[in-house]
C-alpha cells in the first residue's frame, strides 16, 4: 500500500481492500484496559498471553499509571534462574521501583509468572511469589496480585495463600 501523502496531502489508500494475510495485522492501538480490580487484571492477562503454552519459567510484567491502566509496554524477564533466590526478587523490585519512579510514580506493577504444565501453583511457584511479594514491600514497589499462567490457564496467587501452597 502507498502511503505517500498525494497532491492534497493525504495519504493514497487505494489498495486498502488488498486482502493479502499481511494485512492481518494487529490494531496499533495501545491497549490499556481500566485494572480496578483482580478479576480485571486476570482478564488483562488472559488477553494480553494468548495463546498460552509455555517451554520455561519467566516473568512478564507490567507497569500500571496512578489511572490504573497499563503502561503501552509488556516486558518479560526470560530464564528465570533456578533456584529462583530471594536476592534475584530483591535485583527485580530494585528495577521496577527505578521503571515505576521513572514512569509511573504513583503507579503499580502486575507479574505474571509463567511456566509449563498444568495445575495449580505448586510450591515452587508459591515460593517465587512469595519472594517477589517479600522484595517489592522492600523495595516500597506497590503490586498488583501476581499470576500463574501456564498450559491451559491464568490463575491468581494471592499474598494471603503464598504461605498456604508453598508448605
């Protein structure tokens, strides 16, 4: 497709009805859905990850404005170390506190931990939230309840149950 400004300054779209698959693409349109709530960042995720299926544990993370809508850009931290260390969480907070200082002062952050495999989060998966929790109340980064995706679902791993599943 031309998109040259023509003799009128506009652009000459005159193949737009080309249905060639590379004009399957996406809309350039930042998402940014209104996260009041879990079930709203759940559903943020579920949207954002699909399809699911996952070959190795890794983070993705978002940044959240003061309005509560994400950030126009996801970031994955790939290779998660094994074992995942309580100074590996410290080293992430410390960066999401310089990112949020940096472009969302009064916003927050939402992880999600992803991971091959079914089920519920196993111990393992309790045990690195858990950590994460631990270093972002340090590192006074405000955050979203962290998710598990793997295979075949989205599922929230509340604060309140880290202690629960990882025993």
């Amino acid at each position: 497709m031309n998109m040259l400004p023509d003799d009128t300054g506009h652009a000459d779209r005159s193949d737009d009805a080309d249905p060639s698959p590379d004009r399957d693409v996406p809309d350039r349109i930042p998402f940014t859905p209104l996260i009041s709530s879990q079930a709203d960042l759940e559903e943020a995720w579920r949207r954002l990850m699909r399809p699911l299926g996952w070959s190795r544990r890794a983070l993705w993370f978002l940044c959240l404005g003061d309005d509560d809508r994400p950030l126009p850009v996801i970031h994955e931290v790939s290779d998660l170390p094994e074992p995942f260390e309580p100074d590996d969480a410290a080293k992430a907070a410390e960066l999401w506190r310089v990112m949020l200082d940096e472009f969302a002062p009064d916003g927050s952050l939402a992880v999600l931990l992803v991971r091959p495999g079914t089920g519920s989060p196993d111990p393992l998966d309790a045990r690195i939230a858990a950590a994460l929790y631990a270093a972002c109340r340090r590192a006074r980064v405000p955050t979203q309840v962290i998710h598990l995706a793997h295979d075949h679902a989205i599922l929230p791993i509340p604060y309140d149950v880290v202690g629960q599943v990882s025993a």
